[in-house]
C-alpha cells in the first residue's frame, strides 16, 4: 500500500499494491500494520458498512457530532466521486475540500479521520461503496452538511440534479452547521 497526498493534509488516498496475472487479480484490501504506518497512529476500526446506490445518487454530507467516526472508503463495483470537508475550527483548512475519484477498477481507497464530513456521489450505472468506521453509527449524533452549500464550493461533476434522501437534501450550511472544536 502507498499513501498519496491529497490538499487537506489527513485525508490520505490509499492505492493497494496490485498483483495481477492472465487469471485475475490480488490485492489487500486492510492489513492493521500498514494502515498505522501509512497514517502514523493506530486506528481501531469497529464497524463495516455496505451501501448500494444507484447512478446520480448523492449521499452526505454526514458526520456525527458525538462518537466521531473516522472512514476507510472504496468501491467494489461502479465508480464514485468522494468528498471530504474539513469541519475543525482549529484546523487552517476548516472548511475546504477534497474529491477523489474511487472505482472498482483503480482500486482507490480514501481515509478520512475523525472531524471530517464525507459523502459521495455515483458516476456510474450502480456503485457498491464498502467503509469501515472507527466507531460506531449514533443516529442522535449525526449531522448533515448542506452538498451544495456555496460556501464550500465543492465541484461536484454533476450532469443534472443528483437524487437525493430528503434529510440530505436538508442539510445545514456551513455557517450554522455543528462543528468541531
């Protein structure tokens, strides 16, 4: 595995060394080790979540307030335009973003820490979009981040309206949006 940089210093694009031959491929996809080096600090991960999604679907910006979870995001099928927000005030990139392109075939991996709003847009037919958490789904304590909120400015590559679930369309901008400290 090798980390490559992305703007905001600690969200970390994950590319797994692949191996491949004329019968297919192997790759790891989580070793604890690695990680820890990759990002410097070790990371529990407490749960695996699995969402299937249909083409145009957006879902975000989540992040929850209490029981803050850090993400390990990738695709298994389809392709997807992932974003994370910066939501620490103390941090010199509070509110800027980042976008990644992750599909099954370039295998990408994003981590995104603890403090960060994440969501995704699919680009293709159908996406299966695999994340592990550094803790565990509190629906009292998440919150949504407005996907379009000018303030951000995040350049979605949008070809019409995305579909949304009416509390992510409902989100908050970030002005009066919950953050971290």
């Amino acid at each position: 595995m090798k980390a490559i940089a992305t703007a905001l210093a600690e969200v970390l694009v994950i590319e797994p060394a692949v191996f491949g031959d004329a019968r297919g491929a192997f790759f790891e996809s989580w070793n604890k080790r690695s990680f820890a080096a990759l990002v410097g600090r070790d990371v529990d991960f407490v749960q695996d979540n699995h969402s299937s999604s249909a083409g145009g679907v957006l879902r975000g910006l989540h992040y929850q307030v209490r029981q803050a979870q850090g993400k390990l995001v990738r695709v298994i099928s389809g392709e997807v335009f992932d974003v994370a927000v910066d939501l620490r005030r103390s941090s010199k990139t509070f509110g800027r973003w980042v976008g990644e392109r992750l599909s099954a075939d370039n295998r990408r991996m994003m981590w995104i820490p603890e403090g960060f709003a994440h969501g995704f847009l699919v680009l293709s037919e159908r996406a299966e979009f695999l994340y592990k958490t550094t803790d565990y789904y509190a629906p009292g304590h998440e919150r949504t981040l407005l996907w379009n909120d000018p303030a951000l400015g995040i350049a979605w590559p949008l070809s019409g309206d995305p579909v949304l679930k009416p509390n992510d369309a409902a989100g908050l901008p970030l002005a009066r949006a919950e953050t971290f400290p």
